[in-house]
C-alpha cells in the first residue's frame, strides 16, 4: 500500500493529509550457483539431522502492500506507481528453517547462506530433511551468523518450535536511509512441501520495514531546509508483526517489549543530492503499530501516543533555526499505525509562520555572513540538577543581562564590534525571551559574554562559524557499540545501537585534514584544519586548538596557536600558561580557589590546572605526586562528577564492569539521560559517553595490536585516525584528529601524535573515561591508565558530540 500525505504545515500541529493505495507485483526469478552453508554451530550433536538431500531455494521479494482498512482510510487509486529500487530487493544473507507441517518442530538445524551474488537467488541450493511434510522459513538480511547458532548446543532451540520462531526478534534493528548500503530484513515461508532432491521450493518473502517517503516544499526563498529527522523508531523487530499473523491492523496500540528503546535516523538538505529521487528523502524503519486514537476535532498531534513515529523538519528562517513535527500513519486524523512492507509518502509544506523554536544552549553554529538570533534565558537541560536561573535571570539585578560583547575571536570571525552592531542584545522582555543577535563575516571562532551592570561576566556562548553544517543530523554516523554487563565486553554478540556522532571535532572547521609536516600551521592551512577547541572536563567555554606541530611540551601562548583578537577586531588577546593576568589567556592554581565552577564561569579564558605549580615540564606533569586533588582543576570539596550530565559512578544499583583490578579502573552505565547547562556542544548535542569508545577496538578493550584497531589505514595522511563506527573494518567512518591538548599545567603537548578525547562519564577518584590515540598499538588506549596525566580532569582536550537522544 502506498499512503501518499501532504501536509500543510503552517506550525508545528497543523496539518493535512491524502493518502493513496497502490499493489504492485515484484518477482525474483533464479539461476543455478553452488552454495555452501556456513558451518557456524551446526555440528551440535543435540538435533539428529540425519541425512540431508539438497534442494532448490527459489526466493521471490513481495511489493510493498499490505490489506487495506477502507473503514479507516479515505483511500483512492494512485496514478504514480511506487517505483521499487534494486536495492530494496537485494537479499546479502539468509537463515533457513525447516519445520515439520504436523508437529511444527524443527527439523534441522537452522543453516546461514552469505548471497555473493544475487542472481544466486534465482537458483539456490540449500540442505534439507526429504520425505517428511514440512515448512521451509527464511530469514534475510540479519547480518550475524551466529544469530540462531553461535557454536553451543542449546542456542539454537530457542527457534526449535516454529511459534518460538516465529516470536523472536531481529539480532539488530536499526532504520536505514536510501542512500546508504541499504539492507531490509525480510521473512517468508513455503506452502507445505516434501522435498526431493533436486526439488524448488519457493519462498516469497516480505520487507519487515516500512518505507517512509519525505519531501518538503518552501513557500520563502528565504527559508532554508536544514534537515528531515525520522525519530521514535524502535529497535525492535519481532520475525511475526507484532499485530498477529492475519490479524490485520490493530486499531489499538501494540506495546513493545520492556527494555525496548528508539532512535532516529536523519537526513541533511545537502544529501537529498545524492539521492536517487533528489525531491525525496527515503527511510526505512521497523513497524510501529500505535493504533487509533478518539479524535474531537483536534489536530493529530495534540493527542499523539508517546511512542509514534514522528518526522521533524527543521528550517532556517530570519537566522533561527525552527522545528516543525509530523505524525505519519493510516489517515490524517487519528491513526498512528506504521506497518511493515508499506509504503508513507508525506508531502510537507512550510508556509514560513514559526514553529517551535530550540532553547539556548553553550554552542552555537552559524554559517559565513550569517545570522543568528537566540534567547540567552531559556534554557531547558536539567542534566546534574543544576539550575540555570541561579546563573542568568532576568529577574535578578545581580543575574541580568546588561551588555554584550566579544571576548575573543579569530581575524574577521565577527568583526568590528566596537558600536555594538554585530554582537546586540535585543529589547528587554522582562521574560526569559529577551534575544541576543550577532551577525557573522568568516569562518572561524569566537567566544562572546553577557555582562551584568557592574561589567562581571555572567555567562559566554561559543560562537562556531563554519560552512559544513557539522550541527546537521543528516551528516552524523550512528556509533553501533558492543554490549555489555557486569561480567564483561561482548564483541560477538549483535551491536547496541549508540547515539549519531557529529561529523567532526568541536569547533573545528573541517571534518578532515591533509598533509604532515612540522611548525606552525594556522587555519585555514588544511594540515591542521580538523583540529577542534579544547575543553578542561566539565567546562563549558572553548580554548583555541594548537596549530604548531610539535611533540614536546610547551608554553600555551601565540607562537602555537592562531592569532586571535578582542571585541574591536584590531586588537590581538595574548596567551600564556603562567599567571600573568596581563594576558587574556593565562592560567590560576585550582587549590588556590574557592568555587571553582563559578570562577570559571566568570573567567572563561582562564586555564584552572590541576597541579600544583603552571607552565613546568613533561616530567613534571607525569608525575602523580605534583596534583592536587587526583588531577581535577577543582579543589579537595567541591569535585563534582555530574557537570556533563553524567552520574556519579555507583557501585550500588549501576552496571559496572571492571576493567583492570589493579589499577581500579572500570566502566559504568552513568551516562545519565539529560544534558547539563555546562555541556559545551550545541542544542540538540551533548558530550559522548564512554562505551562510545568500545567499538574502535576488536575486544573492546585497549588493543593488542594495530590489527586489533577498527580503523581505516587506507586513509589518506594526516594527523588522526578515521575510525569505523559500526561494523568491524567495514561501513561508515568518522575521523579523529591526534591534535594534542593542554595538560595539567596548562601548557600544550604532542600536536602532532596525540588524541586526548573527553566524555561525559567518570570513573571514581576524578577519572575521566578519555580516549586516548596514536597511530601505535602500544598507546592506543579506549581505557586510559598507563598515563596518569592524561586521565585527570584539568587536562583540555578535543570533544567529539553526539545527539542528545537516539
């Protein structure tokens, strides 16, 4: 069935739907390639097999339809057909199941076939049981062959009665888009047949995903398309729809399983380019049946189940970014039913009046000779229990915005403020939406303040002016992890779907860089153009990035960095690792301090070391006994681990799992669920958790060897490593800069080998569950502990984000 929608969306509830029918019919015809099954567990001497004969699979993909509910849907005959692609058919692995048609027991041990080839789906040969009337299932597309049989003897019979298999969920369930390598499960059965050697049998199978078809319309030129974002799909799909075998369509919703979660899968305008159909953005998502709901007259998303699929627009309009929402299903009233091997094609018109806009966050990207407007005041994270009307109110004289001004910026980044006419605060709402406007010239950094009357920083937001969109959903990659518990990492069994990961470090300019050298290369050189900002743990505000490529340890200062310049454009900042105030960017002793949090607040230039001295040496800083505190740039009392949002890591009632016993290192599940107001990345990204980290090696464990290492070595040169992030040596990549990083005592350290990534998560005794690379096994470390000074919180580092929800 194709259901054709067309919405009007004039703001983020208002809609209007037409939907249309369509049956088509697809065959796949077959030739004759020998075929070996895979071995993998089928030796197990638990199911007598017996002899098995060798037939003839001949498989058949069915059109996307289903059974219409004309009861529920206005439904009329469509004039465009669906044009199904080759790839939607494409078949790259099969299970096959062999029931008994009388006792629907197994009769064989289930076999795994890799498809090559696919005209080898025109002539199959598989290993049945002849003589006994049975059924032939198949499965394709699950990606593991160790789903049903991983080597023991009892895994496989969890599928031994054909009801078992028949309940049993996908090993992965993740949405696809069209132009990745798309790969759709499917599943079908046999009429009841006896085999004979030589013997076709026939096998139609059906998609288990829905295909979900979106194209937006602007009625504005001067409205901009940022991206379409597919969310509240399940990562769940059971073998029989969770509807029933010929139950038809549920006109109630049909829970998940406990423990089932979501994700969203997300299109950028610029991909629609490589899109076959350049109007359309194309997903294909498992089934989400939420049934029917009673309707008043209302619109469709005022009553919206909790766990409906939803499409989400977001559009550029006047240098605001604003979001609108849609609920695809069976009518445009009140059905919320998303049904496997079905067809959803939404029409979604933006009429330019302004849907929901997005809170204020710590980041804001913005293009070349942009725009951008935002409201300081609101802000929504609750991550940590911090409260941000206890640091910016416009309620509170002591808390008000007065002015606003640049900090710091690299050449021309904004430009000539000194009239106030690029950075402005807008008029006073005597409410939490008063505006902050800034106009932007090149591409570049720059950090800009809020000042209460007495001249005081209050709060400073990063100001990230790039042209590659890195904030786009559409250009992220979802990290697919190993599961784990507290006995250990499991690398063989199915990945965990993570969060999508942004396309390139914080603040940096360019998702890859070119070239090796040595000196001072300062953007927008391309050898050092990937290097993002650097962030003490659990700070918000940015420190330019090093730009001279060099290994050893040295003073913070210009000769390392680009040049950077104050609120009038003409005037250079100067750096330092030492104390001296004269410069904007220096550094303080944290054990000097009291209230570490707001004196960096108010001091966002400022580095808070973490030893006991600024600006010494690389010996001095490897050496545990010169910090204070375990590291951490905060002073004995107030160490606080929930200031990225994270959960203090809980030995109690928390999945933990220790790593090295001798070292007390360990992982726990306390990544929390809410970003915190101190998060550096901008709205919609937070900073990453630490078993982000698990699939860059093949145990999820520091590696062996460089073979031991996930990553892409026929990359092109440059300072970084492109790490694979879902399958092993295999599928979409994501760079990692070895850009150095600031150490404890503030001063710059191994710009040219060095990768120091933060997360969000600690382990106890302040520390930080970093990942620390080179191109060198032996220091190639997803659970840093060999190198104390790397591991402390006062140690700036590179942040890669990731989307704040799946």
């Amino acid at each position: 069935m194709l259901m054709i929608t067309n919405i009007l969306l004039t703001d983020m509830k208002h809609y209007f739907l037409l939907f249309i029918l369509l049956l088509v019919i697809i065959t796949i015809e077959g030739c004759t390639e020998e075929l070996h099954p895979e071995t993998n567990g089928t030796n197990s001497p638990v199911l007598n097999e017996g002899e098995l004969t060798k037939a003839v699979l001949d498989l058949s993909v069915n059109t996307f339809a289903v059974e219409a509910q004309a009861e529920t849907r206005a439904s009329i005959p469509s004039n465009i057909p669906e044009n199904e692609t080759s790839e939607e058919k494409e078949v790259h692995n099969i299970w096959v199941f062999q029931y008994d048609a009388v006792t629907k027991e197994l009769l064989i041990k289930p076999r795994y076939y890799t498809i090559t080839d696919q005209i080898m789906l025109q002539d199959l040969p598989v290993y049945l049981k002849a003589g006994i009337p049975s059924f032939v299932y198949v499965v394709t597309n699950t990606g593991y062959d160790n789903w049903v049989n991983d080597d023991t003897d009892t895994s496989w019979q969890k599928f031994k009665n054909l009801e078992q298999l028949k309940k049993q969920t996908l090993p992965t369930a993740f949405p696809l888009r069209s132009i990745d390598k798309v790969s759709i499960p499917m599943v079908g059965a046999s009429e009841e047949v006896e085999v004979t050697t030589g013997i076709t049998v026939t096998v139609p199978v059906t998609r288990m995903y829905a295909k979900l078809k979106v194209k937006v319309e602007m009625l504005k030129a001067e409205m901009k398309l940022n991206n379409v974002n597919v969310r509240q799909i399940p990562n769940i799909c059971r073998i029989e729809t969770f509807a029933g075998d010929g139950n038809g369509e549920p006109m109630n919703a049909v829970p998940f399983p406990d423990g089932t979660t979501f994700s969203s899968i997300a299109f950028a305008a610029s991909d629609l380019e490589k899109s076959e159909d350049k109007e359309w953005a194309v997903f294909y998502v498992p089934e989400n049946l939420q049934g029917e709901i009673e309707n008043q007259g209302g619109n469709k998303s005022d009553a919206a189940p909790t766990n409906a699929l939803v499409v989400d627009v977001t559009a550029e309009i006047g240098g605001e970014k604003y979001l609108y929402a849609a609920y695809p299903g069976g009518n445009s009233l009140n059905n919320f039913n998303i049904q496997r091997n079905q067809v959803y094609r939404m029409t979604l018109t933006i009429t330019g009046e302004k849907g929901q806009n997005n809170p204020s966050s710590n980041c804001f990207v913005v293009k070349p000779n942009g725009f951008l407007s935002f409201e300081p005041y609101y802000r929504v994270e609750t991550g940590g229990g911090y409260n941000f009307a206890d640091y910016l109110s416009p309620h509170d004289e002591n808390l008000k915005i007065a002015s606003v001004g640049i900090i710091w910026q690299t050449k021309d980044c904004i430009g000539d403020n000194t009239n106030g006419t690029l950075v402005q605060l807008g008029e006073n709402t005597g409410d939490i939406h008063q505006k902050i406007y800034v106009r932007t010239q090149k591409k570049g950094n720059a950090l800009i303040g809020a000042y209460n009357s007495k001249g005081d920083v209050l709060w400073s937001w990063h100001i990230w002016v790039t042209d590659h969109e890195p904030d786009n959903l559409g250009r992220a990659v979802t990290y697919y992890t190993y599961d784990w518990d507290n006995n250990g990492i499991y690398p063989e069994k199915p990945r965990i779907q993570g969060y999508a990961v942004m396309s390139c470090n914080l603040g940096a300019l360019a998702e890859n860089q070119k070239g090796i050298g040595t000196g001072l290369h300062r953007y927008p050189d391309e050898m050092t153009q990937a290097f993002g900002m650097l962030y003490q743990w659990g700070r918000k505000d940015p420190f330019p990035p090093l730009r001279n490529v060099v290994s050893e340890h040295h003073d913070y200062n210009d000769e390392h960095t680009d040049l950077h310049y104050d609120n009038s454009n003409q005037i250079e900042v100067h750096k330092t690792s030492g104390t001296d105030e004269n410069k904007l960017f220096h550094s303080v002793i944290g054990s000097t301090l009291t209230g570490a949090v707001r004196h960096a607040i108010a001091n966002p230039t400022v580095f808070i070391t973490g030893t006991n001295d600024v600006n010494r040496n690389e010996s001095y800083v490897q050496q545990k006994s010169n910090y204070f505190n375990n590291g951490d740039w905060c002073p004995i009392g107030e160490s606080d681990n929930k200031l990225w949002g994270g959960l203090e890591p809980a030995s109690e009632g928390m999945k933990a799992y220790t790593i090295n016993q001798t070292n007390n290192v360990h992982i726990y599940d306390n990544y929390g669920t809410e970003k915190s107001i101190f998060d550096p990345c901008p709205t919609g990204w937070r900073v990453a958790s630490g078993e982000l980290w698990f699939e860059f090696t093949n145990t999820g464990l520091n590696p062996g060897s460089m073979s031991g290492i996930n990553y892409d070595d026929k990359f092109s040169d440059g300072y970084g490593m492109n790490m694979y992030m879902q399958k092993w040596k295999d599928g979409p990549t994501s760079y990692f800069p070895t850009q150095g990083t600031r150490v404890g005592d503030g001063g710059g350290f191994r710009t040219n080998s060095c990768g120091n990534y933060h997360n969000a998560t600690t382990d106890t005794d302040n520390r930080v569950n970093i990942l620390h690379i080179h191109k060198d096994a032996g220091l190639f470390h997803i659970f840093e502990y060999q190198f104390y000074f790397y591991y402390v919180k006062s140690v700036a580092g590179p942040i890669r984000c990731v989307r704040d929800s799946k």
